[in-house]
C-alpha cells in the first residue's frame, strides 16, 4: 500500500510539473509575466516539492522494513543490514538515486516558488517553466523506465543485499550530497535561460541567481571530498585521486561551477560578464548531466561504476541532448542580445576573476578531453589510457598561473587598480615562495610538481588571509571571511597532495606474528591474527601495535572482510591519525608459508587534503550565510524606503577601506 | 559579436558531435578485453617447464614445424576455463593440434582438471607468474591463440570457446597454414 | 581479495535481477609472484619501480593501475617490473616492452604519436585561445576603460 501512495504521489507530482510548465510558459509570454493560468506556476511548484517528499519518505519505508515485495527492496536489501543501511539502500541504486535527484529538484523548486520575489515576474514565471521542463525530462525517466515501487508477483525469501562496498557510512551520504550539488546547478541552469529568455541578465538576476551556485558547490566540494576520502580508505592503496572517469565525472561540474561562482559574483557586483556567466550556467549543468550520463550509461570503464545500464544510458544521454543541446542552441541565438556589460582593466578585480575562469574552463576542458579520449579512439578501434602522468602535468600548466593571480587577485581593487598599490603585500607572499621553493629543492629529492605544490601552498596560505589586513575584522563582511577561509582551504588541500606525493613511505612485508616493521618514523610488530565476525561477514583481522618515534604503542586492527551478501571480499584498513600524517595499515592474504601480507604507509600531512577540502565547503557556507542575510537585509530595507541596493557588494569594492 | 556568435556554433557543433559519439558508443557492445599487439609477429621465446607429469612442457620452438597449431591459456581455477573444456576436444577431434600453458597453476590442480574435463593438450608448459602470458599481449585465461607453421601469431581468440567459435578457429586454422 | 572481484560483483549487482548471489570467480592456490607484494632491496629502484607501476594500467581491473590493485595479474605484473628494473633496464624500456604486447591500453601515459596528438594539441589551442582571449578583453578594453 505504502509503496503505491509513493507510486501515485510521483505521477501526481509528474502531472503538477506538466501545469508549472504550461502556467510558466503562459507567465513567460505576458508581457508583465501576469496571465490568469501564470498565477498557478507557484503553487504547483511548491505542491511538487510535497507530493516528491511523499514517495520519497514512501521508499525509505519500505526499505525499512524489508518489504521485500518491491522489486527494488529485494534486489538491493537484506533483512539481516544494519538498519542506517537498510535506508541508505534506498539511494545506493539507480532508481532510489533518480528519485532522491527528482525530489531535491522538486523541493529547490518549491523553494523558488515560495520565496523568490526579487526578479521580474516574466524571468520568474520562466524560470519556473524552465525548472519544471527539466523537472519532466527526470519524472518521464522515472516513471517510464526506472519504477523504484514496482512490486513483485513472488515475495522471495530474502533480498539480495547491498554491495559491500556502500555498505559504508561515508559512502552512504556521498551520493546524496553530489545529487544536491548537481540538483543546485539545475535550478542555476534554469535561472540563466529564463534570463536569456527574458533578456534580463542583470546584476539583480546575479544575486538571486548566486545563493543557488553557491549552495551547489558547497555540496559538489563535499561530496568530492568525502568521495576521496572514500576511496582512500575503502580501495585499501592509499590513493586519494585516481583521475578515474568516475570521479572526473564529479570533477567537472565542480570545476564549471567554480568558476560561474567567481563570474556570477563580478556580474552581481559590478554588471560585467554577462554572457560569459550565462554559459557557464549552461555549462555547469551540462557537466552535472554528463557526469550522470558517464555514471550511469557504463559507457566508460570505471571502478566506481556501481549501477550501470546502456539503455538508462540512452534516456540520459536523450535528456543531455534535449536540454543542453537545446540550451546552447538559444544561447547561439540569442547571445547577441545581451550586451557585454560594464567594462574594466587588466588590473583589477575583475582581471583576476577573468582569469581565474580562464583557468578554470582550460582545466576543465582538459579534464573533459583526457576523459572521453578514450571513447573517441574506441570508435576507431584503437583503445588508449589517459591517466595521472597526463592528468597532473597538463592541468599544472593552468594551475599554477592561477595560485598566482590567487594570490594577488583579492587585494585589487575593482574596475582599475595598480600594482604599486599593492607591491608591499605581493613582495611578502612572493618573498615566501621563493623562499620555500629554494628550501625545498635544496633539502629535498622531489618531483618538480612537489615542490611548487609546497611553495604555493605556503605563499596560499598568507595571501588568502591578506584581504582582512587593516580591515576592522567585526565589521568585516561574512562573504569576506567566507573567500578568505575558502582560498585558505586551497592551500590547506594543496599542501596535503603536495606532502603526501613528495613524502609518503611505502612497507610491504610478509610478516609472521612478532615481527618487528618499520616504516617512516613509525615501528611495529603484528601481535596476533584472529578471526572476526560482523553481522553479514567474516573477517580476519591482524591487531598489531604501533609506536610513533619510540612513543607510546598504538593499536591498530586492519581486517580482511568476506561479506556473504553478496559474496565479496573488501580490505578494512586501520589508520592511525596523527596531526602531522596518518599512518594506513592493510592487511592482505595469508602466504603458503604462514606468513601474512602487511601494507603500511606513512602518508605525512594526507589528511591536510580533507580538511583543506572542508575548509574550502565552509568558506563557502560562510559566504552563504553572509550573502542571504545581505539580502534579507536589504528586502527590509527596501521594505522601509531605502533604496541602497549595492550595499552588501559595494562593501568589497576597497578592501583595505 | 559576430566572432561570440561564430564561437557558440562552433560550441554547438562540438557538443552534437559529442552526443553522435556517446549515441554511437552506446548501440556498441562493450567490449572491456584487452586485445593484443602481437598478432602477426613471432611467436616470443620461452621454454617452460611441464604443467603436470602427463604431458611434456612447451617450448616455443615447438610450434616452428611447419604445422599451424593451437596455444591455449588455462588455469585450473578459472571457471569459464571448466566451459570451454568440450569446445576444445571437438578442435582436438577435427584434427587440431593443442599446446596449452597453464597459468598460475600447481601440478596436482592440473592432474584433477584434466582429468575431470579432459585433456586435449599435446604439451602443457606452467607458467607461475604469467611471464609468458604477458610476452603474448594476452589479456587472461581463458585465450586461445593460432600460430602458423612459421611460428608466427596468426589470430588471438579472447575469452571462452563457444561452439560458434570451433568453425572460426578451424577455419583460421586453416587460413595459418595456406598463408604462410 | 580483488578489485576485479569488486568490479565483477558489482556488475553482477546491477545486471542481476533477483538471481541467487553469483560464484565469484575462483582464485588461483599458487602464490603470487615473488616481488608481487615485495619491495626490492635498493630504495632507489624500488622508487623508480613504484612511479612506473603507477602509471601501467590493471589488466582486469580496468580502471586502476597496477600499483594499487589486489588483482593476481597486477600483482604478476608488479613483479615483471620490478624484476626488470632490478636488472638494469630502464623505466621507459619496461612501459615499450608492455606496449608492444597490449599496445597504448596498458599505459596511463600517453606518448605523442598518431592516435593520440589531439590530448597534445588542445592543450596548447587551449592556453593559445586563453592568451587571445585576454589580450583581447582585457588589453583593448583595459585602455577603453582608462
């Protein structure tokens, strides 16, 4: 029964999304965006986000209670997981994670409905049509070719359970976050075609459009993040960063959507990067689709390819077409009429920003390239690898010139600006480089890349907090805080990849129990190996005890897990976590000879990528919060007569004011 | 702004082709084997011991005889392998010589294999860490190559031998010894 | 333990359909090669042997390298190359050696050559276009705007 309330409430919700599209476009049309069928788009919208909400608290039901008479719940579950599993199997499938996508698209939407008064009706009312033209695209999807409530004609005795692997509390919540990220960008998406739609690319449309850029990319880090970790920790290597399609996949909607947030914010400030931000926002959704279509499709080889399906394949790839396709080809049409927008100088804010994306996008192209290289040479019967010595140098080439201008970019000052102004601060932080730099080549045998990575990060780390030099800090903007601590994370991040590549010791032994290991600063010995039970697997796990420079001995119980539910053997690594490194412990097989297989690695400052990953995420949130106080601030004081609407942006124009 | 208008074309156009691309991948089958580069080159030097006491072991020199025959990569712990076992005696029974390396294997897994699923193998060689596996670009077991009387790599089968395949294989057979 | 075990399993996941859990593949009995989980003796080698099999692509695994795989062919793969580096050849001569048997697939690292000149050329489109591109804006309007 639960099951068919959620059924009927996605139709409903379907239905809903085809009257936004008809009343929006019907709003679009009016000249002032008032027509009798427009006053409908809003409250259908919010209706959606509701009746969404019903069939997804309809899956998560029945997950929870093993119904096993939904297909879904019986090809993805087990009545012996532990139970967060059970609900976080609602999602680790394809149709769960299609109707979480639609929900948390259908609940942006109602947001918008509900509270977004800003723009002009007509950019509003298309908006909405945009929204719910996408919205439909994903319920046909779901509806048609991914059922998550189908029912069985016979109840089988158990589900088939979860891949091991996502039986995992980190990657329980990893997919989610990217889908709200991507989810964010569609609703960016939507925004910048109702604006071209309407001609009304302006500041004011920067701003409501910047909260939602701004929350997707929040989510995209995090996710990212947390998938890197991930994969360190559960693929039982040590690697953080494979450039694997899969996770580039994520990496590019992240990349288009740093840069959309730089030029939307030039745009919201300083009504400069018109187009420029309207691609993007094409853009940036695009990735979003194309990384669900690499994911989802299996069209590339992966080992995160959890839920592959060509013929989904082609129903995404048909979505991808019709919308971004679509997108562009109005863009080519109407682009000319935006005009550019305010001018300015090489030096100047908006300089720095303009390069910045300028990076980005190469990067971004880069990555986009390596990518489906392979899969163009395939259809040539030639099959290449495109892996880290391609990925790393090449985007290096972009990178670095852009931790420069990063460092110097947020001292300038808007629209025109000079060097000399700022020479004393860009001396100091140049005088760190080079200093680190030459420190580091003297001291250190290490890869170029390395090096500059170290030097970067160490000028990075200064620069980003050189904005709040002579500014009275309470007074200082939240956004402010938001960029300084979000460039901070950068570097934070940067010189975790950067000391873990250069510096990481590497032990592999077979060792008998007692034995005595040695790697980095760290000695060991295996104490004992015993055998383990959890509730759907086996495991033996190796306890051994741990000193860190002849300190105090730490325990450490690396596992290798047989999970029978399917049948699968994982490794569990053991990780000792100092503030300067983590020491990862795996344990393998046991030799002929009795012997057993240790890993060991001594991986200096590698949890610097994390929190630098973090920190970038709660800049971010920070800039977030700043932003949408801003702007109840200035609806209340439009409210009552003042009419100042620069206000929260203009406070950036001089930083050193 | 006509250059902007130009570019967004040419952006267009590079994204349809991108579509056409992924379109074009999907209505293919994927195929993830890895195929090797050295087909049409000789056959690479080794000379390996015997996998299990019934048969001798496999020298490259082996197959220089004037004769085309089979080579054959086994293992008696790959299942697909325990498929193709019929597959490969009804070449045996149509006239095909089989030599076989068996990869990764210990003698007394070999006996019990053979045994159970029959042995059409004229020389069976071990190969413990699949040196020779590699020096044949061959992606895994099971895989069967044909090499002409020349010793020359003629034709690499991937995979399980399905009975649609024994006529191919016959047949390449065949094409090994007129061409060379 | 394996990724291709991983890999396969969950395709098995996705392909499956309510079929009982499936067999996995079996595992070979014979131990894996001798420097499959075993570093060589000079540190400096060893480093040479770890950057080139981080840069050589699993065989089964299809998107890891061998330096990171519980595969039985990587970990044979892993002992090739340190057995070759141990004996003198060089990093280059043992990624040629691989490519001749399996051709460009088993290298993560492109080399400039017909097939793949374009992950070459874009690149260097790219950083033209990016310099054009700011000349463009900003020289010319940087001087509007003065």
């Amino acid at each position: 029964m639960i099951a068919e309330i959620g059924l009927a409430a996605l139709w409903l919700a379907a239905a809903l999304a085809a009257l936004q599209l008809l009343a929006g476009f019907a709003g679009a049309r009016a000249a002032d965006g008032k027509a009798e069928l427009a006053a409908l788009a809003r409250p259908a919208a919010t209706l959606q986000a509701v009746l969404c909400a019903v069939a997804f608290l309809a899956l998560l039901y029945v997950f929870a209670i093993t119904d096993l008479s939904v297909r879904l719940v019986a090809v993805n579950s087990h009545s012996m997981k532990p139970f967060i599993f059970k609900l976080s199997g609602a999602w680790g499938n394809h149709e769960g994670s299609m109707l979480l996508w639609v929900t948390v698209m259908a609940m942006a939407g109602g947001l918008i409905a509900l509270i977004e008064r800003r723009l002009p009706e007509r950019t509003m009312m298309a908006t909405l049509c945009a929204q719910a033209f996408v919205g439909l695209g994903f319920y046909a999807f779901l509806l048609l070719s991914s059922n998550p409530f189908e029912r069985l004609a016979e109840v089988p005795a158990e589900g088939n359970g979860l891949n091991p692997l996502l039986q995992d509390i980190g990657l329980a919540f990893h997919p989610p976050t990217l889908y709200i990220g991507y989810v964010g960008l569609s609703v960016a998406f939507s925004f910048a075609v109702a604006a071209l739609l309407t001609r009304n690319v302006t500041p004011e449309f920067a701003r409501v459009m910047r909260p939602w850029v701004l929350g997707a990319w929040i989510f995209l880090t995090i996710g990212i993040t947390a998938g890197s970790y991930w994969a360190y920790y559960e693929l039982g290597w040590g690697g953080w960063w494979f450039w694997d399609p899969v996770e580039n996949a994520s990496l590019m909607p992240w990349l288009a959507a740093t840069a959309l947030l730089h030029s939307v914010s030039v745009l919201a400030a300083r009504d400069a990067l018109r187009t420029w931000t309207i691609m993007l926002g094409v853009i940036a959704f695009s990735m979003s689709m194309l990384g669900t279509f690499l994911v989802r499709s299996g069209i590339l080889t992966s080992v995160h390819a959890f839920a592959v399906d060509p013929e989904r394949g082609s129903f995404i790839l048909a979505l991808l077409a019709l919308y971004i396709g679509g997108a562009l080809v109005i863009f080519a049409l109407r682009a000319h009429t935006i005009s550019e927008g305010e001018r300015f100088n090489l030096v100047s804010r908006e300089g720095a920003l303009v390069v910045n994306n300028i990076g980005l996008s190469a990067i971004l192209g880069i990555v986009l390239l390596g990518t489906l290289y392979p899969l163009l040479t395939e259809a040539f019967d030639v099959r290449v690898s495109v892996g880290p010595p391609y990925f790393n140098p090449v985007s290096a080439i972009f990178f670095l010139p852009m931790m420069v201008v990063l460092m110097v970019g947020p001292l300038l000052r808007w629209r025109r600006d000079e060097f000399s102004r700022i020479i004393k601060p860009v001396a100091l932080v140049a005088a760190i480089v080079i200093t680190v730099l030459i420190r580091v080549a003297i001291v250190n045998d290490i890869s170029i890349l390395s090096m500059l990575g170290l030097a970067f990060a160490a000028g990075l780390a200064v620069a980003s907090f050189a904005p709040l030099f002579k500014r009275a800090l309470h007074r200082t903007p939240l956004a402010i805080w938001g960029m300084c601590i979000a460039h901070f994370g950068i570097a934070v991040a940067l010189f975790g990849m950067a000391a873990d590549t250069a510096f990481q010791q590497e032990r592999l032994v077979a060792t008998s129990v007692g034995d005595v290991v040695e790697v980095g600063p760290w000695t060991g010995r295996l104490d004992s190996v015993k055998a383990v039970a959890g509730p759907n697997w086996t495991a033996m796990q190796a306890n051994m005890l741990l000193s860190y420079n002849g300190g105090p001995e730490l325990e450490a119980h690396p596992q290798s897990r047989n999970f029978w539910t399917p049948q699968m053997e994982t490794s569990e690594v053991a990780l000792l976590t100092r503030w300067n490194g983590q020491l990862y412990v795996a344990v393998g097989n046991q030799a002929e000879d009795g012997r057993w297989q240790l890993r060991l690695w001594w991986k200096p400052f590698v949890t610097f990528i994390w929190y630098g990953g973090l920190l970038i995420a709660l800049g971010g949130g920070l800039a977030l919060v700043g932003r949408v106080v801003g702007d109840l601030r200035r609806r209340r004081q439009a409210a009552e007569g003042f009419d100042d609407e620069d206000l929260d942006d203009a406070s950036e124009t001089v930083p050193t004011a | 702004m006509r250059q902007l208008r130009i570019t967004l074309w040419i952006i267009v156009v590079l994204a349809a082709g991108l579509f056409g691309l992924f379109a074009y991948q999907l209505t293919q089958p994927k195929d993830d084997s890895v195929r090797s580069a050295m087909i049409g080159e000789p056959l690479p030097q080794f000379d390996l011991e015997p996998a299990f006491e019934g048969r001798p072991g496999l020298a490259s020199t082996d197959f220089a005889n004037g004769e085309p025959q089979l080579l054959n990569l086994f293992g008696s712990w790959c299942i697909p392998c325990r498929v193709e076992a019929p597959q490969l005696e009804a070449l045996e029974r149509a006239g095909a010589t089989i030599h076989a390396i068996a990869l990764r294997d210990q003698p007394q897994d070999v006996a019990r294999f053979l045994e159970i699923y029959g042995n059409p193998f004229t020389r069976i060689g071990r190969d413990d860490i699949s040196e020779i596996q590699f020096a044949l670009g061959a992606s895994g077991v099971p895989e069967t190559f044909v090499i002409d009387g020349s010793g020359r790599i003629a034709y690499q089968h991937i995979g399980v031998i399905t009975e649609r395949d024994v006529p191919i294989l016959l047949q390449e057979l065949q094409r090994a010894g007129s061409g060379s | 333990m394996n990724r291709l075990g991983r890999y396969l399993s969950s395709m098995v996941l996705a392909i499956a359909v309510l079929a009982m859990p499936v067999t996995l593949i079996a595992q070979s009995t014979m131990p894996p090669a001798p420097y499959a989980y075993t570093q060589l003796d000079d540190p400096q080698q060893e480093a040479v042997a770890r950057e080139l099999m981080e840069t050589l692509r699993c065989l089964q695994c299809q998107s890891q390298s061998i330096a990171d795989s519980d595969a039985p062919v990587a970990g044979d793969m892993r002992h090739q190359v340190r057995v070759r580096i141990a004996a003198g050849e060089h990093p280059d001569e043992v990624r040629a050696y691989l490519i001749s048997r399996y051709g460009d697939y088993i290298s993560y690292d492109p080399q400039i050559s017909t097939t793949t000149w374009p992950l070459f050329a874009v690149p260097v489109v790219l950083l033209l276009l990016a310099g054009l591109v700011m000349w463009r804006r900003l020289g010319r309007k940087g001087e509007a705007a003065t």
